[in-house]
C-alpha cells in the first residue's frame, strides 16, 4: 500500500512539471525561423495617473524597422479616461520602435501618442509638443543631451510595503543600503538586473543602476540621449520594468516620498548639455542657462512631478520646494553643477528638482526650451 501511494505523489510533480515547462517552451517560442509576421507591442499613456502605461498587441505581416511605416492603430478611450462612450475612439500614432525583450525574435514594442480621430493631440499627449521644442532650429543646433535618473521603490503586491521590510514596521535606519550587498541590505536584485538586461537587449541606451539609500529603492539611468528621444526610452524603460515586477509579483512605486519617517525620497534627476557647453569655455553657458532655470523656478516645479512638494523639503538631499539655488558639488541644490565641470570649464548640469513620476516629454523640453528658446523680458 506504501508503494502503492508513494508511485502517486511522484507522478503528481512530474505531471505538473511537465505542463510547466511546456507553458514556458510556448511563452519563449521563437517566431522568426518559422515565419515572417512579428508581433508588436502598441505602449501608449492613459488617462489615469501620470504614470499610467497601457499596451496591446498586433500581428505585422513582416519585420518593420521605422514607425513611419508601422500602421496607426485605435483603442477604447472611454475605458482609460481619455474619451467618452460616445465617441471613444483614440489613435495611436508609432513613434519610435525597440526591441520586445519578452517575446525576443523579430518582435517589438513599440512608443506611441495618442490623438483624436481629427488628428488632433490629446491633452495627455505631452510628447507632441516636447516635439515641436525639439525640432525647433535653434534647438537642433545645440543637439542637447540628457541623462536622466530614474529612482523607485519596489512593493510587495498585496500589502504595497517595502519588499523586505519587516511587516508593518522599519527597518534599520538609511545608510547601509545606498550600493550595498547582502541578503539584510539589497532586496529585489533580481527585478533590477533582468530589467538592465532587458533594456540591453531592447536597445535603451540604460548605463547603469545602483540600489539606493531606502531599502526596497533603486535606480536606473537613461542617457546620453539626444532629445525627444531620452524621453521616449526612460517611457519604455519604466514599460519594461512594470512587465517584469508583473511577473515577479511586485510592483513598482514611482511615488517621490513614498516611506513614513526619515527617507529618502525618489526622483528623476535630469542631466543636460548642448553641444556648446560641452565645448572650451562652456561653463560661462551653463552658468547662464542656470541663471533662466532660477528665474522661470515656479513654472518648472509646478511640473516636475505630483505630489514633489512632500520630497523636496530641503532635507534628504533635497532642496526647499520653494526655493531655487545651485552649487558646486552640492546634492541638497536644486541645480548640481559637478567638479568635473567647474574644472573642466565645459559639461553638463544636473536639474535634481523633478520627481520619480515626472514626465520627461514634459521636463526634457521645458529645460531645453528655458535654457535655449526663453528670454527674460527687462
């Protein structure tokens, strides 16, 4: 009779083992060697929150490599707060193509904007006029780079509490956890480095990532990139790094002040440079730009991220909401000029005023447009 019953529970694994690993040989099937169609990923910005991301897929009959050429496509704007159920339909224009890291082969994920069917943006269409600043003559001249840093907590999904912090209480205060190693220090170092392969492979121009000073908390940079383009990878970066905290049963907090208590909060400190900063004598250029930035402080940080105001206290590493002052070195300013620069006489600036949740379409050209288009009237 033990035999008997010890012969079921090794079938019972085996079975579901099995079933396991066929489901995964078809999630992992590589379409490429056996026909031409692909699949593309249609990612696009709700309604909703600042931060809410949405995609569908289709079937193309053959690779494509620019979204020129990619088919415009519609979804139900009344079901993501973008339409009425009257009129619902919103387009989907393609505006730049990476690799599907998930599907992999010859499939894609693919940024799009959204529009009416008039052709006309919609108002959470942020990128449309990023892009208007970035075609600008001027603009195009001063071919401006930007870096940008993105922190981020991750969550447990069914508490929404720090992965590996003690239920419902802290833990150790800051200090030992900014870049650190060791299974009471790092939590989720799974997530971070498949999502920096992930965004290799997609062909985002990701260099680097470090955990930070809050347990649970890391940080990825984008950059350099020209344009409106830094914006359109760090959009697809956070895409890729939702899907895989989706499938590792977590999520991803883009909130700026997120942790009760004495916390670094989450940004997305924002690099910039135009060619002439970079070049001999660019450092007297970067001091001006500085000297807009300040001058135009309120209309910046009335968009650089909901709810900043709760980050940016003047402590943490943090300057005053409501204050604008720059120095050297100085990672409490709310702009860093770095020694490298001031020794150099030539480089670039670090904005550290925008939030986690910031939209880059929306910071990436209000820092171009301020510090090359805008002049202070007498």
């Amino acid at each position: 009779m033990g035999v008997k019953d010890s012969g079921k529970v090794s079938q019972k694994p085996s079975f579901k083992l099995s079933g396991m690993s066929l489901l995964s040989d078809l999630i992992n099937l590589d379409l490429s060697g056996s026909i031409e169609k692909v699949i593309a990923e249609y990612i696009w910005i709700g309604g909703g929150s600042c931060m809410d991301l949405r995609s569908k897929a289709r079937t193309l009959p053959r690779p494509l490599s620019h979204p020129e050429n990619l088919p415009k496509w519609n979804y139900d704007g009344s079901s993501t707060g973008q339409a009425s159920g009257e009129d619902s339909e919103v387009i989907l224009y393609p505006q730049a193509i990476f690799k599907d890291p998930f599907r992999r082969g010859n499939n894609i994920l693919v940024m799009c904007d959204t529009y009416t069917p008039t052709g006309e943006p919609l108002s959470s269409n942020k990128r449309y006029n990023a892009v208007k600043i970035f075609n600008d003559s001027r603009v195009v001249a001063e071919e401006p780079w930007f870096g940008i840093e993105q922190e981020y907590n991750l969550l447990q999904k069914d508490f929404r509490w720090p992965i590996g912090w003690p239920a419902g209480a802290n833990p150790a205060p800051q200090g030992a956890y900014y870049c650190g190693v060791g299974a009471d220090k790092v939590f989720g170092r799974d997530i971070v480095d498949a999502h920096y392969k992930a965004c290799l492979y997609a062909g985002i121009n990701i260099c680097g990532i470090n955990s930070e000073v809050a347990p649970s908390q890391y940080e990825f940079q984008v950059g350099p990139v020209t344009g409106i383009s830094a914006a359109d990878e760090v959009w697809v970066a956070r895409y890729i790094l939702e899907r895989i905290a989706e499938i590792a049963g977590s999520i991803v907090s883009y909130d700026p002040e997120p942790l009760h208590g004495d916390w670094n909060g989450s940004g997305a400190h924002t690099n910039f440079s135009t060619k002439s900063m970079r070049n001999n004598g660019g450092y007297e250029l970067i001091r001006k730009a500085i000297d807009k930035l300040g001058m135009r402080h309120k209309e910046h940080i009335a968009v650089y991220g909901e709810g900043n105001e709760r980050r940016l206290t003047g402590r943490c590493e943090t300057a005053d909401f409501n204050t604008f002052v720059w120095g050297v070195g100085n990672r409490g300013a709310s702009i860093r000029v770095g020694r490298d620069t001031e020794k150099a006489g030539k480089g670039y600036f670090e904005d550290r005023r925008p939030a986690s949740n910031m939209d880059p379409y929306v910071v990436t050209s209000m820092i171009a447009e301020t510090t090359l288009l805008w002049e202070p009237t007498a």
